[in-house]
C-alpha cells in the first residue's frame, strides 16, 4: 500500500519522520479525505515546530556562527 510521510527538513542529516499512514485512493474520497488532510495539517505544524527546535538548539551550541555575525 502506499505510504505518506512528513519528514522534518535536515541539514547535514536525516530528517526525522513525523508523520507516517498507508493509504489508498479509497482514503482520498469524502469524509476519509478530510479526515487525512486534517492529520497532514497536524504533521506539517509538528514538523514546522520541529524543525524550529532544531536551529534554535544549533544556534545555541557553544562555537556555533551565528548568521548575523557572520
């Protein structure tokens, strides 16, 4: 079955999968529909959230180049 992942965006390293559902075309109909784009809009947000968290804990690390000072 196929398979729908939200993965968060990483640099210089794997992402991190937030999100992960089989579905089939039979999901992407009626109320199944929204249904999974409601939880794809959660993913996203978590992924988003995610991916903040993570530059802020880089720009934080001791001898990290801030791009301002850069």
């Amino acid at each position: 079955m196929t398979q729908i992942l939200v993965v968060t965006e990483a640099s210089g390293a794997e992402g991190k999968v937030v999100y992960s559902e089989s579905v089939g075309s039979v999901h992407l109909e009626g109320r199944a529909g929204a249904q999974l784009v409601e939880r794809l809009r959660w993913a996203v947000g978590d992924a988003q959230v995610a991916e903040h968290r993570a530059r802020l804990r880089a720009a934080t690390r001791p001898g990290t180049k801030h791009p301002a000072a850069a």
